[in-house]
C-alpha cells in the first residue's frame, strides 16, 4: 500500500507502508521518482531519475506542505 499525501506540479508525493520508521515522503514524476528525509532535516535521500531542477521544485512542495505531510505520516503510521 502507498498512499498519496498529495499531488502537485505533475508530481505524486506518498508513502510505502512497509517501511522504515524515520520520516521520509517518497515523490514520483514522469521522469523518476526520489524520496526525502523530513527528520532531522528536509533532505534528499535517494534520486533515481528526477534531475536537479525537478529536486528542487520537489524540495520546495515538501517544504511548503510539510505539516500536511507529517500529519499524514503520524495518521498513517500511529505510534
């Protein structure tokens, strides 16, 4: 299972269910898809694809929507 937290500017940004605790999103394009690091800070994990330009504007909606994304993550993934 992979729900979507949100869709945005041709991106897709959602979760795995199974798996690791830290906090991270995972967001998907045409082009690849990446996932990044919310805890400690917001950070680029793994890329496979996405270039430099679709990073960043990632980056950007992860920082923008952050608080959608955490709530969304600690619903999700109750304690």
């Amino acid at each position: 299972m992979s729900p979507t937290v949100f869709r945005e500017a041709g991106f897709r940004f959602y979760f795995f269910s199974r798996e690791e605790s830290r906090m991270h999103i995972h967001v998907q394009s045409n082009n690849g898809e990446a996932k990044f690091w919310l805890e400690p800070d917001i950070q680029i994990a793994q890329n496979h694809g996405l270039s430099m330009k679709e990073l960043n504007e990632a980056d950007g909606l992860i920082k923008e929507h952050q608080n959608e994304i955490r709530k969304a993550w600690q619903q999700h993934f109750p304690c």
